[in-house]
C-alpha cells in the first residue's frame, strides 16, 4: 500500500508531452496568448485566464477541495493503471495522484501549457482540446480512472461530452467530477445586494454564452443520461467565515481567499468591458460581510 502522506518525497523525472507538430514552434502555438482587461487568456475558448495570478487561483481552489474532502478521489479504486485528468489545470491533482498511485499512468490533458517541468515518472501532460481528445477513436476504453476537476464553463454541451466521457472508460472505471457553486449561502437567509446581483450575473452571462457555470444541480442527471451506473452525486458546504475558536477556521480561511480571488477573473470576460475593478471591489466587500456573518459557498 502507497502512503497517503502528502510529505511522502516523490521521485521527480522530467516527462512533459507538448501536442505540437515538428515543424510548429513552441513559441507559436503552445506558447500563444490573448490579452485582454489586464489578464492573459489562452484564446476565446475558454472564460478564465492563464496567467501566474489564475494558476495561484488554482492552487488555492485544489488546497481548499483537498481540505475540505480529505481525499484525491473518495473513489474505490483498486489499483488504477491508466488514469486521465481533463482540464489538468497546473496540475496538482495530478502530480499528488501519481506519486500516490505510482503503478498507474496518468495523463493530464489541458488547452493551456501551465503545467511542472518536473514530475513523478508515471505522469504526462498534452496539450490538447479536451472535446478532439475524447472523440478519438484511439482513447476509447483506455481508463480505469478519469478526473473532472472545476471544468464548468469549458464545455457547452455536458451530456453528450460525457458520453464521449464514459466510453474512455474501461469497464468498471470510474469518473470524479467536481464543480464549484456560484452561491454564497448565508445562514440566515440574508444577502448583500451587490452579491446576489452579481451571482445572477455571472449565472446569466456564462447560460447565454452555452457554457453554464452553476451545473451542480445537474449534475446527477447528466452523469445518468450519459450512461453511468452507480452514480453518486453529494453537496458539500463549505464554511466562509467562522468564529476563531472554530475548528473549520483553516478551511473557512481558504475558502475566504479563494472565493475573493474568483470575483474578478470569473467577471472580466464574462461580464465584459464594463465590468471594471471597482465593481468587483464592491462585490469582494460584500463577501467580507459575509463572511463577518458567517455564510457558506457549496460545492
Ligand atoms: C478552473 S481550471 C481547473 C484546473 C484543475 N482541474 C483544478 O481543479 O484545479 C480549468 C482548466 O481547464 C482548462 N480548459 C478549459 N477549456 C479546455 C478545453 N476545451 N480542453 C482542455 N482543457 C481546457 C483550462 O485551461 C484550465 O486549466
């Protein structure tokens, strides 16, 4: 058995995939960027940018699920060895999962290059579009074990992405798919004006661009017309703001940073050019007197 111990030293290699033609430089295609409202973006596929300050984000939004879930997977795996990460991100979930499950391969695929030079031995990284990668031919059957981890907004057309999903899949495999709310739930049923002004936005703005944010609700119901048995679908609040003798005050802070950290890169492309800074400062205000009252986001 591989120690689940998040110290455990990880033999290091240096194993990067980079899906680029021999004649195509690094520079022009992986290394390609959009600027726009002051953050780097891949191109106009996707609502989030790439830059150094999103790739903190996600480090912060993986330390904050690690937290709160207490597990890479909550799957029962049973020696995995071929593992999938779609929208791998900087890739911690994977780096963590291969140093842990070091019989197994494991890919992740993302449309950005963000991803660690140096890795476990039994981890890649392609660069690729997730949509052309699940569609082939070659990849169907392959996986014990497939990770979704925060991919809302990537994809307009859930079911039929997870059908293209569930046939990567070898019998019996597994997928986890993990989505963020966009609610901050207070407890007593009381919300700051500017924020749920700005929810309703963000919900709106991401439904008429195809590629909704907020798919918790749907998420069961996708999983089940896509063809997957057993499935499990579980919500998970966590706390935003607590008493200081809490013991959820790690986890509450964690979420505090990230949740203030996800106002301006979920707005500025989504909401357009007249969202400014300002207005993302009086959102990020009212999620302080949240959290000063203790509120909840759910995931
Ligand atoms: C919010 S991040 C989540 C990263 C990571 N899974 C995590 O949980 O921290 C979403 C990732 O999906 C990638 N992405 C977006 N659209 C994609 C697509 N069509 N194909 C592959 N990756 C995509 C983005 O580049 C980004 O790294």
């Amino acid at each position: 058995m591989m120690s689940d111990s998040e110290s455990e030293d990880s033999a290091i290699d240096v194993v990067h995939v980079v899906d680029f033609d021999s004649t195509t430089s690094l520079d022009s295609t992986v290394l390609k960027s959009v600027n726009e409202n002051g953050r780097q973006y891949q191109d106009y596929r996707y609502i989030l940018p790439k830059d150094e300050k999103e790739q903190e984000r996600q480090r912060q939004g993986h330390a904050l699920l690690y937290y709160a879930l207490g597990d890479l997977h909550n799957c029962p795996l049973t020696n995995p060895q071929k593992v999938l990460d779609i929208g791998t991100g900087v890739g911690i979930w994977s780096t963590k999962f291969a140093d842990k499950y070091k019989s197994a391969v494991v890919l992740g695929i993302d449309i950005s290059y963000m991803q660690p030079q140096y890795v476990p031995p039994n981890l890649s990284y392609l660069i690729v579009d997730a949509w052309e990668f699940v569609v082939e031919e070659k990849h169907k059957g392959q996986y014990d074990f497939i990770y979704i981890g925060q991919f809302a907004g990537a994809v307009r057309d859930w079911r039929s992405f997870l059908q293209h999903v569930i046939q990567l899949l070898k019998p019996g495999g597994w997928l986890k798919w993990i989505e963020m709310g966009i609610g901050i739930h207070h407890k007593h049923h009381h919300q700051t004006e500017a924020l749920v002004w700005w929810e309703n936005q963000i919900r709106q703005a991401s439904e008429n661009l195809g590629t909704a944010l907020d798919v918790g609700p749907y998420m069961g119901s996708f999983l089940q017309q896509a063809g997957f048995r057993e499935t499990q679908v579980k919500e998970v609040n966590i706390p935003l703001g607590t008493p200081s003798e809490s013991p959820h005050k790690r986890l509450a802070l964690l979420n505090e940073a990230y949740t203030l950290s996800t106002v301006e890169p979920l707005s500025l492309r989504l909401l357009g050019s007249s969202w400014d800074m300002v207005i993302c400062a009086l959102v990020k205000k009212d999620i302080r007197q949240c959290i000063a009252e203790e509120c909840q986001t759910r995931w």
